[in-house]
C-alpha cells in the first residue's frame, strides 16, 4: 500500500490540511498538489470532499483564503472612451490610432457618450448606487504600451459604488447540492485600456501595438468575499452574462474583451489578515480559478516553511500550473494620483461633454 499523503483542501471558508491514503490517491475528488503534473479537467478544490482530517491542536494546520477580483470588461462601443478612433479586434497593427491616442501634444479628450451609458446600465444591473457627479484621475505608471506615461482611470469618484453580485456555487459531492452567494461590489469605474507590447524572442525585440490604447474598460471591483478558485471563477462566469445580456460588453475572454486580477491572500481563522498578492491578465475562468489555487497553496506552503509572503504582482504559468513573481506591487504612492478637473469630465453635471460618435 502506497505511503498516506498530505494535501491541503477548501472545506467551506477554510484550508485544512488532510490526509489521503494511497488507494484513494486516483479516485475521485483527488487533491491538485504543488507540481506542474496536475491532470487536466480535473475539479478545482472548492468542489472536492475532504476525505480525512488529522486531529490537530486549535488553529493548527487551518487556514482561511481570502479573495478579491479587479475585472475589467471592454465596453461594446463603436469608438474610444476619449477619441473616435475605431474599435475592432484583430485590425492591422497600428492602424486605430488617433492623434489622442498616440499621446500628441495638445490634443484634448472628449468623453464617449456610449461608454458612460454602459457604465450606468451595468451599476443599476448589480444593484449599486449611481453617482450624479463623476471625476476621472490620472494614475502614472511607465511602460512602453502607454504613451502617455499615465491612465486616465476613476478612483476618489466612480461612475457606480456599493453593489453585489448573486452567483451559485455546487457543494459537496452531489452536483445538485446548490448554494447562493453574494459577493459586495466596491465600485465600477471607467478607464482608458494601454496598448499591447508583441514580444519577438527571434529578433530580441518588442514592437508595439497601439490599437487598444484607449478603448474604454469597465473595471468591476470586488470585494475579499471569496475564499477559493471555483467561488471567483462562478462570479466572473455570472458577470459575464449579465454583461452580455445588458449589450455593455461582448465580454468575450478568448479575444481579450473580459481580463482579470485577483488578490489573494492566507491567515489563519481569528487572526488578522495576511500580506496579499495579486495575479494579473487572467483571461479565462478555468485558468482563473487554477490560479487562485495554485496562489493559496503556495502561500500555505510559504508560511508552514517560515517564510514570508511579499506584496508582489505575480502571473501564472498555465503549463506548469502555478504562479510566477512579475515584479514589486506599486502603492498609491508610486501611482502619484491626479484629479482631471476639466469640463470634460464631469459625467452628470450640468457642464458634462460627450461625443456624438459612439
């Protein structure tokens, strides 16, 4: 009989470490370890039944994973949030840039009529409470994909705030064992997409792509109310058709239109939170989800090893399953906000300015 083998599992809004004995390791409901050979189709560990548990002292070997989601949905638009270049996946490369777009010196933005519409539609669907007055701030961050050294983002005064979001989830082993939850919605913002950078490892090079630069985003942000992969990837699933019933969004996540950043973070149950991170570009909800996992299990591990866990930006390897550091996490400090106090920011004010062109 094979050695029993240890493996952490999310029993409700807790990570307990089991026991597995070696005949049940290839039956179902088996645990996904650290490695990058975990099976594909293989069930997330928010549906899976924890087999054995070993009889621990008070708080030992309990965790609880705390998640949170930053969405960001391309809004279903004709032009730009703040220019009337074309918005159409797959043109040739650098062909929908506007003189804005680019960054030109004195060129002004003019707000996307449609775009602020689209916000407001989907606040009212997820239940928040529509700002009358609505500011955009500039938030500065350097890369090559963003001409203009900064985004213009929403953050002191969002289009919609307060919201929640109804999704469903199965439990235990029976599929038709269904509970309800609700996730709180903190905000709903516009903002400006970046470009897109194209590697070329042949030439050691980077070409970039500006057709994206400026295409309006939703970004959806919710709150830490969710505790495992399976839980985030069923609400950015139910975001999803309502996105697509209300017509704000074709949210379609093969073609880049629905991207997601989660924040993760450990503790153990009574204690205060823990340090989080947070998984970038996650654009699929299967991948979603394995990442998430893979995320707590890692900072478990991290912390049963006395090590700690840095605030970092990190992505994740789909081919080996796990997530990968990216580089430090900038604070509010670093992104050295800006309010945009312009006539052509002000959503419903008397002195509000749209675009014809939507």
């Amino acid at each position: 009989m094979a050695a029993p083998m240890l493996r952490w599992w999310c029993l409700g809004r807790r990570w307990v470490l089991a026991c597995i004995d070696g005949g049940s390791r290839h039956g179902r409901g088996a645990a996904i370890g650290f490695t990058s050979s975990r099976k594909r189709g293989q069930t997330s560990v928010a549906q899976q039944p924890l087999i054995t548990s070993q009889k621990s002292r008070k708080g030992e070997h309990e965790w609880a994973a705390v998640v949170g989601l930053e969405i960001h949905a391309q809004i279903s638009s004709n032009s730009k949030l703040f220019s009337g270049s074309r918005v159409h996946f797959a043109a040739p490369p650098n062909s929908l840039v506007s003189f804005f777009d680019a960054s030109l010196p004195g060129t002004l933005p003019v707000l996307n009529r449609r775009c602020v519409e689209a916000a407001v539609m989907t606040g009212l669907a997820l239940n928040c409470r529509i700002n009358k007055k609505s500011l955009f701030d500039r938030k500065h961050y350097f890369y090559a994909d963003l001409p203009a050294g900064y985004q213009i983002t929403q953050q002191r005064l969002p289009i919609a705030v307060n919201g929640s979001l109804a999704y469903s989830v199965c439990v235990g082993k029976k599929p038709s064992r269904v509970i309800t939850k609700t996730v709180r919605i903190k905000q709903i913002q516009l903002e400006q997409d970046s470009g897109k950078s194209l590697h070329d490892e042949l030439r050691s090079q980077t070409l970039i792509d500006l057709n994206r630069a400026g295409v309006g985003l939703l970004e959806v942000v919710l709150e830490p109310d969710m505790s495992c992969g399976e839980e985030a990837a069923t609400a950015v699933r139910e975001l999803q058709l309502i996105l697509q019933a209300l017509g704000t969004s074709r949210a379609n996540m093969a073609e880049g239109q629905l991207r997601v950043d989660a924040n993760v973070s450990v503790h153990h149950p009574g204690e205060p939170l823990g340090v989080r991170t947070e998984v970038k570009n996650l654009n699929s909800a299967k991948f979603l989800a394995k990442a998430i996992d893979s995320e707590i299990e890692r900072q478990i591990h991290e912390l049963e090893n006395g090590r700690e866990i840095l605030n970092e930006t990190r992505s994740f390897d789909y081919k080996l399953g796990c997530t990968m550091p990216m580089r430090d996490k900038e604070g509010k400090q670093d992104y050295r906000w800006v309010f945009l106090l312009s006539k052509y920011h002000h959503v419903f004010g008397v002195r509000a300015s749209f675009k014809s062109i939507c």
